[in-house]
C-alpha cells in the first residue's frame, strides 16, 4: 500500500548549488510549520558529488531526492520534479534561496478560501540588504502587470497542481532562463493570481544569479514570455495599452506644435512638429520595484 499523498510537493532543482546555500534552502523547508509536505530535490548536474552528499546528510523521510545521470535544463529539471510530485499543491524554490517558517501554511490557507485562485505568491526580501522586491497583490492588478513583466515571484510561488495537470502546462525550454514568465502566461486564461503582501522568502542575490550570468538571454527570453501573456489576457493587453502611454504636445501660442512627446514603459519619443525624430530615451523599467 503506497503512502499518502502530502499535501505539498515542495520542488528545488539543483545545479553545482554551494553546499552552505542548498543547506540553508533545505533547512529553511524542513523549519516549514506546515509540516504535511514532501521535498523533492532535482540534481540536474550529476558529475558533481555535492548535491547527493548534502541531500544524504539528512534522515527526514519527507526528502525525495531524484538523479537521472543526466543534465536536462532547467526547464527540463522543473518538468521532471513535476513528474514526480504528489502533493495537491506545489511549492516552488530555488536551491540558493529561504522560505520563511509561515510560507506554506499562509499560502495553503489563502488557497483553500479561494478556490477562484490558482497560483499565490508573495514578496521577497534581498539576501543582501533586506530590501523588499515588490509586486502587485489583486488578480487585476497582476494580470495587467504580467503584460510587461513577470508579476509574480517564481521562487516564492505555489501551485495547484491540478491546473497544471488538466490543462498539459508545463515548462518550455524554449522560454529559458524565463521559462516561469512563460508558464505563468500560459495560466493567465485558466485561472485567477494573488501576491500574499509580505515578505515570505529571502531571495539570494548574488553575482552568480542566473539573472545575471544570463543577462542577454534573460531579456530576450522574457519578451518572447511578454507576447505569450499577452496574446494569452486580451483584455489585459488592452488595458495595459491604454495606461502605459501618455502624448504630451509643447505648443507655441497655443496652436503650433514645437514638440510632441510619447513616453511609455519603455521609451520615449520627441518629434518636432510633432513629425521629425529628434530624441529618443530607452528606459529599464520592470513593473516589480525594490523599495
């Protein structure tokens, strides 16, 4: 007779992770005080011993972990995890970063009293210097966000697994090192987003974040991800057309135009005579903040 299944399938893919940080990302899991869950730990970089000597230092039973001997990606990592989870919820963490002790049981409670949500995340705190990286917290607000960025924290999310089951989502490699923005996306038409307004996990930036060792495919990535939410939301590209771009016109005597000026997220543009490329400012602006 097989076990039952936890109530959280918790998912940490690993790849040459230091050994003090996957540790700390374990014990920050095993410190959960929701304890009905089981951790699932991917080793997508089999010819380094560290991950399994980490993983065999500990005797919790909740600890699955899961060597193939091969490297799949991380896209292909996530999928494989997803293969494997029981749970009918599912924790996303990064091997580099901390769930605070409340995470699980927060996020579970919020999913039970709202069966309309199906993906709930949260703030982070900066390893760093305790910062806050910001996001929208009511479904609308996200929805809207996701047009230009991704809106939700992809370390500190959790799932219903059944969305992802009954609608074939899962990671796409050709979304990579953005393959979450791109998942997200292909949920917005499924089901409703919640940012819990606190700060849950402790994210750890440092120089050898993915983010920054893959920079230029980060962004690249990002913007195929951008199209995908939203062809996939409509309504919220239209509304995100709609509040994300302001003309301004600098008139002489009130009725010649000298300047015309068109700012939106990402640019701006100043024609004279509103007709002839004078100026134009490229910004980097992401809807999430660090304040």
């Amino acid at each position: 007779m097989s076990a039952a299944a936890p109530l959280i399938s918790v998912l940490i893919p690993t790849f040459k992770p230091n050994p003090a940080f996957l540790r700390e990302a374990i014990d920050s899991v095993l410190a959960q005080t929701e304890p009905d869950f089981e951790l699932l730990l991917f080793d997508d970089s089999p010819s380094d011993p560290v991950v399994r000597e980490v993983v065999e230092s500990y005797t919790d039973p909740r600890i699955r972990f899961i060597d193939d001997g091969v490297n799949r990606g991380i896209s292909g990592a996530r999928n494989r995890l997803l293969e494997e989870a029981r749970g009918e919820f599912v924790a996303i963490m990064d091997h580099d970063d901390v769930s605070f002790p409340e995470r699980f049981r927060k996020q579970v409670d919020y999913l039970r009293t709202h069966p309309e949500v199906g993906v709930v995340g949260c703030l982070m705190e900066r390893s760093n210097d305790s910062k806050l990286f910001r996001y929208p917290e009511m479904n609308g607000d996200i929805r809207l966000a996701f047009m230009y960025d991704c809106a939700v924290p992809h370390t500190g999310t959790m799932l219903r697994r059944s969305l992802l089951t009954k609608y074939g989502v899962k990671y796409d490699p050709a979304y990579s090192p953005a393959e979450d923005f791109a998942l997200f996306s292909s949920l917005l038409p499924h089901t409703c987003f919640y940012n819990i307004p606190e700060p849950l996990v402790r994210y750890r930036l440092y120089s050898e974040n993915t983010s920054k060792t893959q920079r230029q495919r980060m962004w690249r990535s990002a913007a195929l991800a951008r199209a995908k939410a939203q062809t996939a939301d409509p309504l919220a590209r239209r509304q995100y057309r709609a509040v994300a771009t302001q003309v301004t016109r600098v008139k002489l005597f009130g009725c010649l135009t000298i300047l015309g000026i068109v700012t939106d997220l990402h640019i701006t543009r100043v024609k004279l005579f509103n007709l002839i490329p004078i100026l134009t400012i490229k910004r980097k602006r992401r809807i999430r903040g660090i304040y």
